[in-house]
C-alpha cells in the first residue's frame, strides 16, 4: 500500500479547516454594524421650479456659482426645495442644489441652505453638504436638526448650522508631508 505524503493529508486537513471557520466565527462573534444606524426625518424635497418664487431667490443667490459654470458651457440645472425650520411663524428655509458637470464633485452635487425670518434678506446657514437631507425632530436652539446623508447631524448653534461629526484627528500629517517635502526636494536650477 502505498501512503500519501504526510503534508499532502496535513494539506487537506487545513484545508477543511479553514472551510469550516467562517461559519463557525458567524456562530461565534457578535453582529456589530460597519456603519452607524441612520435617522429618519422628514425628507427636504428639491425639485426644478422655474420661475417661481424660490427659484428666482435660488438664482439670485449663487448667481456667481451659475455664471461660472456658464463660461464652461455648462447649463445648470437649478433644484429648490422649502421648509420650516422652527414653529416660528415665517421662518423658511431656502434649499438650494445647482448641478452640472463642473459644480459637482465625486461626492455628488451640493446643496446649501438659506434661512429667511419674516421680509429680511436670505442668509446662508449650512454650505456645500452632499447627500440627501432630512429634518429631524430634534431641536437645538428652537431650531430642527438636519440630517444629511442619513447619518451625519448638524445642529443649530443660533446663527448657522454646524456638523457633528468629529473631524478625523491630526495625527502628524501636516509634519509627516514636510518630512517627506524635505527628503525629496530637488534643487531647481535658475531660470
């Protein structure tokens, strides 16, 4: 009779081994989400009105933003929405997206948001955030707290909104990139 090679069954022994593991870890380790729970709200809704009201505002206001993206042959689209941040009577909220190629990024178009108390001019309380947004129902400074993306929450600090979500730590980037500047800086010659 002759015998396989030793390894050759210790092999195969490994091999059902670690075809078995990760059912045996599912059966083992607790569930913890990748990702943090998200929050319902009332979702803002952004839509093209032209020439409405809103729109007229939304125009107005990035006026700069539109004319720029015109000079590049762009035709923005120009997406408006509305909705009461607070139980005070004309409180509004101008939600503005403009999209075209060159006003939007990787991480999709942004959107701003403007806030009107009674007749006073439009002022602008959250900038460039991207994802949908939704109106929570909690309240910081009478004001509703805004949810974009599903998970990320800014909250009224009584003139703007401001995010949340911590910043990533500075853990020696700026140092790390000089060191790395510094090691691999060639002289340029005169011109």
């Amino acid at each position: 009779m002759i015998r396989p090679p030793r390894h050759t069954s210790l092999l195969a022994t490994l091999a059902a081994a670690m075809a078995l593991a990760p059912a045996a870890l599912a059966l083992a380790a607790p569930h913890h989400p990748a990702a943090p729970a998200t929050e319902s709200g009332d979702p803002v809704i952004l839509a093209q009105q032209p020439g409405g009201a809103l729109d007229q505002a939304a125009r107005t206001l990035n006026a700069a933003d539109l004319a720029a993206a015109t000079r590049k042959g762009d035709t923005p689209v120009v997406l408006v929405g509305s909705a009461p941040l607070s139980t005070r009577a004309g409180d509004a909220a101008l939600f503005v997206q403009l999209q075209s190629a060159n006003l939007c990024g990787s991480a999709g178009c942004a959107t701003s948001v403007y806030l009107r108390r009674g007749r006073r001019d439009w002022v602008k309380v959250l900038d460039s955030v991207s994802g949908p947004i939704a109106l929570s129902h909690r309240l910081h400074g009478g004001m509703r707290d805004l949810i974009v993306d599903g998970t990320d929450r800014w909250v009224w600090n009584g003139t703007t909104y401001r995010d949340t979500m911590p910043a990533a730590p500075d853990t020696g980037l700026r140092r790390s990139i000089e060191r790395f500047q510094a090691q691999h800086h060639t002289e340029q010659p005169p011109q």
